[in-house]
C-alpha cells in the first residue's frame, strides 16, 4: 500500500463517519480548526495586510510561494486595484461614547472604504450605514471594491437605539498604489498533469466562507507532500474573482496542464454536501465527485453549472473552459449566517472540517487511480477458484462484494471502460473495484492500458 492509499485510509469517509459515530473529535479536525482560530481575527480583503498576514500564517504550513502584482496591472478586461489597509474605525456620539467601533469586529466597516475623517448628523450617518434587519442581532459583511466609499455596518438593533445626535465618523484607512497577494505552492507528480485546488481569502472574520475552503486546501496540500502522486497539483490561495482572473491571465499559456480542478469552499458547517459541476458538465472531475458522494452513505446534492459564484466561473469562462467545479457543504447564500457575524466559530465544527478533508482525499482517489484495463482471459469467465480468488464453498450470501466486483471488472475491461466507468456501472464504491482490479492484475488476468 503507497502513502496515498494510508493517507485516504485515514481521512477516507467511511472511517471518519465510525469515529464521528461514537462522538470523538480527531486530531486532524482540530488542527484544522486551531488553524482557523489562528486566522479568524485577521481583517482580510482582495488586498492589503490581512492577506499577506493570513499567507505568512499558511506559509509556516505549506512551503508558499507568494506572488504580488502591482496596480494598475491589466488583467484581461479588469485592471489590479489600489491596494486597501485599515488600522482603526469608530463612530463616536458627542458623549464620547463608540457607538460602532473596528477593534470589536473588523465586519463594523464597508470593506474598502475610504479614509474618512468628519461629524454629521443622524440624517447623513444612516446613508452609510448597513444592517440585517431580518437578523437583528447580527452585523453584516458588505464590500465596496471597485467603487469608491464609506460605509458602516452594526446590528439592527443598535441601529434602531440611534437618537438625534452629531456623531464622529473615523476610518484610518488607506487606498493607494501597492500590491495584489496570493499565494501558489505546487507538488510534482510524476507526470506534469495537473490537479488545481482553488480557495479564497479575501474575507475578514468569516469562517464557512471561506477559511474553511482555504484550512482544508491547507491540510490537503500537507498530506499530499508526503505522497507519491501521478498527477502534479497547483494549490492556490487568492482573492476572490480578481485573484482567478489575474492568475489566469499571468498564465495562460500553461493552463492547458490543468486536467481537474476544484473550488473549496463553505466546507466547515455541518449541511450536506453539495457539488457544483464544471461548465463542461460530464468531465471527470464531476464524474468522480458525483460518484464519491453517492458512495458516501451521507445526504448530497448537485446542481449545473451557473456563471455565478466562486472562482469556478472564471475557470470554467468560454476562453478557457477548464473542469473546474465546486464541491462544498451548504452553499453560499444558501444559510441564513452567510456573509455575517453569525459566520463564526461556532458554526463550524472540527469533525465537519475532517469530513470534508475525507472527501476531497476520496475524490483524489479516484483521480489518481482511474485507469483502463484489458481482460487478459476475455473468452469466458477465468476460474478464479483455483487462483485462490473466489470462496471455496459455493451457495454462501456473505462476502460476496469483492467477488462481485472482480467480475464486473473482468467483464468491463476491454481497453474503453475506466474503473470509474466500472464503479458507475456496476454501483460499487470506487475502492473495492480498484481493489478487485490490484488482485486481478497481480494474477495476471488483467493488463493496464496506455494512456
């Protein structure tokens, strides 16, 4: 057994799920979610020091290789923004009382507003002010990248306690020519073939979306270090859309390596599944997802390709038209916590975290191990009984798994069917016909094609 095969041994679904079952929290959940604590309180945007605070963090994880392009850059029809820090942000009463201040959740301010120093009135306060009054306990998370302003955003409740009053407005902030961040560790395998693993950062404290996306893809990448690999894996960790679009275009050129792809993201609550197919619909990508949910004894959903959403869309856009899907938990905008303080530590859980690892490492599985195969002994049915390969006594119900899997894998094995062909066909999970296959070959009835 290789290391990949411990590797998803350890993170594989079926294992998580008995640990989960009796209630434990393993040790991989919880150093995913000490990670995600570590880099909950950063005040993160597309640009700026909370993402180059948030990379140096993942860098003590992963070897990183940090790319900046500056300003003013051309990125196919979008230009590189100026580059936006915060330090402080209140808004203060003519008591002296922070009414609204930066330092308590770094959601309180418009993300990329302006430096604003001034007093208004109520009346001019409220034009900028931003709230949830379906959930009034919480503050929301609201972003003006491309346009410039100022703005604020509290619960609704403490909106509905405004009076009359003069109220200090004070963002120390700054937007001016710098720098976009994002970081790129890739892993050669033995062919230059290349999986992509795509996760965002852009977001302040936000947990599910998306520092779930970018701790797995973390862990991910560690585990698969220590791993020998067919196919080599480009990580990166960007902000969202602008960081897809500038990466694609700085590589153009070397896109067409990427034979599968996946965005990660809102992958730490505990909902279902939910998998996001390419724009090409039927690639193996989607394929080999598709087929590792419904062997995952759990509830999933999934849905087509819609231009809307994470960074899928900008690798799945017509002039590339990469199999590049989504394979998430509860959608974006799909739980009523999405893009508000209520995104927190607590609604992410450890074991959740581990069980989405256990997914993506499965979906790996497939990847690395899909192959065709060539009956060596196609007319008829080998006796597999005198190769020790079937159970002595014949009539018996139990343990007839692998022997059924051994057939369908000597039956489809004719040079055109993957095992992920055979896995489909036949309903058996992915490893128990990879399994069969091992056996077969090593008694040699069966012969790997060529690529």
């Amino acid at each position: 057994m290789d290391l990949f095969q411990h590797i998803r041994l350890f993170f594989s679904s079926q294992y998580a799920n008995e640990r989960f079952m009796m209630g434990e929290e393993t040790d991989i959940g919880k150093e995913m979610y000490r990670l995600m604590t570590e880099l909950y309180p950063i005040c993160r945007s597309i640009t700026g020091n909370g993402v180059r605070e948030t990379l140096r963090i993942m860098k003590s994880h992963i070897p990183l290789k940090i790319h900046e392009v500056p300003t003013g850059t051309q990125v196919f029809d979008w230009t590189v923004p100026k580059e936006w820090n915060i330090r402080d942000a209140f808004v203060r009463n003519s008591e002296g009382e922070k009414i609204i201040d930066f330092t308590k959740s770094n959601l309180h301010v418009l993300n990329y507003s302006i430096p604003v120093e001034k007093k208004v009135s109520l009346t001019e306060l409220k034009k900028h002010l931003f709230t949830l009054p379906e959930h009034p306990e919480w503050i929301p998370y609201r972003t003006s990248y491309y346009s410039e302003n100022w703005g604020f955003c509290m619960s609704h409740a403490q909106y509905l306690q405004l009076r009359e009053d003069e109220y200090e407005v004070v963002i120390d902030s700054s937007l001016e020519p710098g720098s976009l961040r994002y970081g790129e560790y890739r892993i050669q395998g033995e062919t230059d073939r290349e999986i992509l693993i795509s996760a965002h950062i852009c977001h302040p404290s936000l947990c599910n979306d998306n520092l779930s996306g970018a701790v797995l893809a973390v862990f991910l990448a560690k585990a698969l270090s220590r791993t020998r690999l067919k196919y080599s894996y480009r990580f990166l960790f960007i902000p969202g859309t602008i960081g897809s679009i500038t990466w694609l275009s700085l590589n153009a050129q070397n896109v067409s390596k990427i034979k599968h792809g996946l965005v990660a993201a809102c992958d730490g609550d505990s909902g279902r599944f939910t998998y996001k197919k390419s724009r090409q619909g039927d690639a193996e990508i989607d394929r080999a997802v598709i087929n590792v949910l419904r062997n995952s004894g759990g509830a999933y959903d999934v849905t087509d390709f819609i231009p809307f959403g994470y960074d899928e869309r900008q690798y799945c856009s017509p002039g590339f038209n990469l199999p590049v899907g989504c394979l998430m938990r509860t959608p974006h905008g799909c739980y009523p916590e999405y893009h508000t303080s209520a995104d927190d530590l607590e609604l992410v859980r450890p074991e959740c975290l581990e069980e989405s690892l256990s997914i993506y490492s499965d979906v790996l599985f497939v990847l690395e191990n899909n192959a065709r195969y060539l009956n060596q002994n196609p007319k008829c049915e080998p006796q597999l009984g005198k190769r020790g390969l079937y159970q002595a006594i014949g009539g018996q119900q139990g343990g007839k798994s692998r022997e059924i899997a051994m057939l369908w894998v000597l039956n489809l094995s004719d040079g055109n069917n993957t095992l992920l062909d055979i896995s489909d066909r036949s309903g058996s999970r992915f490893a128990l016909i990879k399994e069969a296959a091992d056996l077969l070959a090593r008694n040699g009835l069966l012969r790997e094609c060529g690529e």
